[in-house]
C-alpha cells in the first residue's frame, strides 16, 4: 500500500509581518512597491519499471518577492523571502535576499543538445535548459523578462530551429505570442541501462510559461517524460519543475481588509505578532 506523508523541514521565525502584506498594482507599467507570492515545486518525480510500484517524490516551498527599486540602469532592485532550493542541499532552506536582476536582457530561450556518437539518429545522451531558469543564488532572476514580447523573437525561433535541424529529434511543435511560449519537443534516446542492458526510447519536453503585462511571471513549467525498452523491460521516468504566481501585481484590495492588515502588521512591529514560513518534503 502506497502512502504520503510529509516533514515539516523548518519552522523559520520572521518578525515584521507588514513584510508579507499583499501590495496592490500602481500606475500601469511600474511595479516598483508590488508584492508577489509565488508557489513553488522544485522538483516532481517519479519512476516506474514495468508493472511494478510506481516510486514518486517532490520538493516544494512558497516564496515571495517584492520590487523595491526601478534603477537608472533598468534592473529591478528585489527582495526574496520565503522559500529556496539548490541541488546540492537535501531540502529547501529559508531564503531572505535582496538583489537585482536587468529585466530586459530577459529573454525566454531554450538550449538543446545531443551526443550520438554512433550517428544512429538516437542519442545517447542529451541536455536541456530554458532561459532565463530558477538559480539558487540569483533566486528572482527568472521571474523578470523584458515585457516587450517582440524581443523574444529572435532567441526563440534561432532555437527552434537548432532543435529542428537536430537529427535525434523527432518531433517539435512550438507557439509563442504576447506573453506566452509553449514548446514539446521529442528525442529519440538510446542507453545502456545496468540492470536491463541496452534499451531505446524517446524523452519527451514540454514547456509552458505565461507572463503578465509587465513581464512578471505567471506560470511557468517544465516537464520531461523518458520512456524506455527492450525485449524484457520497460521504464518510465518523469521530471516536472513548476512555479505558479497566487497573487500580487494585479491584485487590488479593498479598504476595508488593507486596513486589517495594517493593524496587524503594526502588531507585529510591536513584537506581538510572528510569522512562520514551512517548507516540506513529500515522498511515497
């Protein structure tokens, strides 16, 4: 029988909880003093052989990012609080870090590669990133692209056209318009497994992501599905990274709540109020 549960892996203390009110849009096109709230899954996996148990697990945390400064130079001047994750650390940390990303060097991309050193059309491994991506250490960089949807043109259809001249790949359907990009993208995969010997396939990308109209994100997911076999066995991997904005920007509040919430923000400048931040981990 298959069950989930979960850890909590930090109770994180922040003082000040005005820092996490809602902040509602100014004048259209400046978002300098906005607030957004982000969820996020780092990383969703899950792995199966043949008919045998599916094994899945996730990492995820919620964050927030706050726009405190529009500089001469164009970069936007933030605050990250809340939830982050790297690769080298076993599960997400506390995160409270102001920095600055150059919004309009901003463009969404992708980078595909293949190694076939048999030239059989199938490769025997492969890489995949988009642009811009979430970095541990630059931790709001991929929230900010230029808002200006024509720039993203050009670094855009230059890669799809590298992944269509790509002989391992099989398949590539793209759509990109004021806001949004969409791509799938099929390669065809050949690998040694050490358990199950030599076995083909096909590793299958989908990304999908939505911006507002100043460029903040939205939505943004990426998804790898690989599927392989032989005579005997079958395997099936899947990878999904997502983050999702659940408010700010163009959240307005009423008067009545803005006035609640600065009571209770005022509270806890006082020391009689305390946030707390959970960040967990769930396996089955």
């Amino acid at each position: 029988m298959r069950f989930k549960r979960y850890r909590i892996m930090g109770i994180f203390v922040v003082a000040g909880l005005l820092s996490f009110l809602p902040v509602s849009t100014v004048a259209a096109g400046d978002i300098t003093g906005n607030t957004y709230f982000f969820s996020a899954t780092w990383s969703e996996q899950s792995y199966i052989v043949d008919d045998g148990p599916l094994h899945k697990s996730s990492l995820t945390g919620d964050f927030q990012l706050t726009v405190q400064n529009i500089t001469a130079s164009d970069a936007y001047e933030y605050r990250y609080l809340g939830a982050n994750y790297h690769s080298h650390a076993y599960d997400p940390y506390f995160e409270n870090r102001t920095d600055s990303v150059y919004f309009q060097d901003n463009k969404v991309s992708f980078d595909l590669s293949s190694v076939d050193e048999d030239t059989d059309n199938k490769s025997e491994s492969f890489s995949f990133e988009m642009t811009p991506h979430f970095e541990h250490h630059h931790p709001g960089h991929m929230f900010f692209v230029n808002p200006v949807w024509s720039t993203h043109n050009t670094e855009w259809n230059s890669a799809v056209q590298q992944a269509e001249n790509n002989p391992t790949v099989s398949e590539v359907s793209n759509s990109i318009g004021d806001g949004t990009f969409s791509l799938q993208i099929v390669v065809n995969t050949e690998s040694s497994h050490e358990l199950y010997g030599a076995m083909n396939g096909t590793a299958t990308i989908v990304f999908d992501a939505s911006y507002d109209d100043n460029g903040v994100l939205s939505e943004w997911q990426v998804s790898q599905t690989r599927e392989s076999q032989n005579e005997n066995h079958t395997l099936r991997m899947t990878f999904t990274q997502h983050f999702a904005r659940s408010s700010g920007g163009d959240v307005v509040l009423d008067s009545g709540v803005t006035t609640l919430l600065g009571v209770g923000g005022a509270a806890a400048v006082g020391g009689l109020i305390i946030g707390a931040l959970a960040m967990k981990k769930y396996y089955s």
